[in-house]
C-alpha cells in the first residue's frame, strides 16, 4: 500500500475564481467571518499573499478545534491558483509526513470549477486518507461561494 497520494475535488461555483483567489491568497483572515463553523481565525507572518508567508490557521474539523500552520508555496495568477505547504499542527505532527493543499479554477461551460487537490505523505499505512479534510474544504468552498453571491 502506497503512503504517498494525491485527493482532488471539483466543485461547481457561481462565483468568479478571482474571487477566490483574492481570497485564499491575500484575505484569509476574512474567512472566520464567512465560514465562523469552520475558521475561528488567522495570523499572518510576512506580507499577506506574498510567496513565503506563513499562515496560523485556527479552525474547526470534525468538531474538533485545531490549529495549523501554513506557508504559501506557489501563485499563478493565470489559473486563480494557490499552494499551501502544510508544515505544523495536527494534519502533520499527527497524520501526515506532509501534505500540501493546492487550490485553481478552471472554466466549466458558463461557469466554474473550484479544483482542490491535495498531495500527502502518511505517516504509515495506518493512517486515513484525509477524506475528511476534504470535506471540510468543500464546507468552506460552498460557504464561500453562497457569501459571494449574496453580496
């Protein structure tokens, strides 16, 4: 059994990617206020949206509240896409040896595809995939998307 995988979602979203983008990128600290069941907050070391920041999130999965820490890995502004390399918190002190969260919109007829890919190392053949960290990003795609265009 392999250790090393790679999960990926596409969701359908009314909303531009740009604004996703904007916001994964440069406004992540706005999103305890649009997903509060899920974000209860986040600090930025370094400039906001710059390749290298680190990001302190503090969020809630599987009822459980949790920390992570982030850093931003890759832009491209072209695809509205993000990396975030996962380097502390419980995803990878407890689960994973790493794990990265990759997020890009690509067109879809008149609409949209919100792509979240993530890539991951287990710590050993044991461990979940983690299905349900991608649950808790479709949680928080489908709030972002509903805030987006209720606004």
């Amino acid at each position: 059994m392999a250790l090393t995988g790679k999960l990926i979602m596409y969701v359908d979203i009314t909303s531009h990617g740009d604004i996703f983008h904007e916001m994964f990128r440069h406004r992540v600290h706005d999103l305890a206020s649009i997903s509060p069941d899920h974000f209860h907050g986040c600090e930025i070391d370094g400039q906001p949206g710059a390749v290298g920041s680190i990001i302190f999130f503090n969020y809630t999965r599987d009822g459980k509240k949790l920390t992570a820490k982030s850093m931003l890995e890759e832009v491209d502004e072209k695809n509205h896409k993000v990396v975030f390399n996962v380097i502390e918190g419980d995803l990878v002190e407890e689960l994973y040896k790493s794990l990265k969260v990759i997020f890009h919109v690509e067109p879809k007829g008149d609409g949209q595809l919100a792509i979240w890919t993530l890539e991951f190392e287990k710590m050993n053949t044991n461990m979940p995939y983690p299905t349900s960290y991608m649950d808790f990003l479709l949680n928080v795609t489908t709030d972002l998307d509903s805030h987006c265009t209720s606004h």
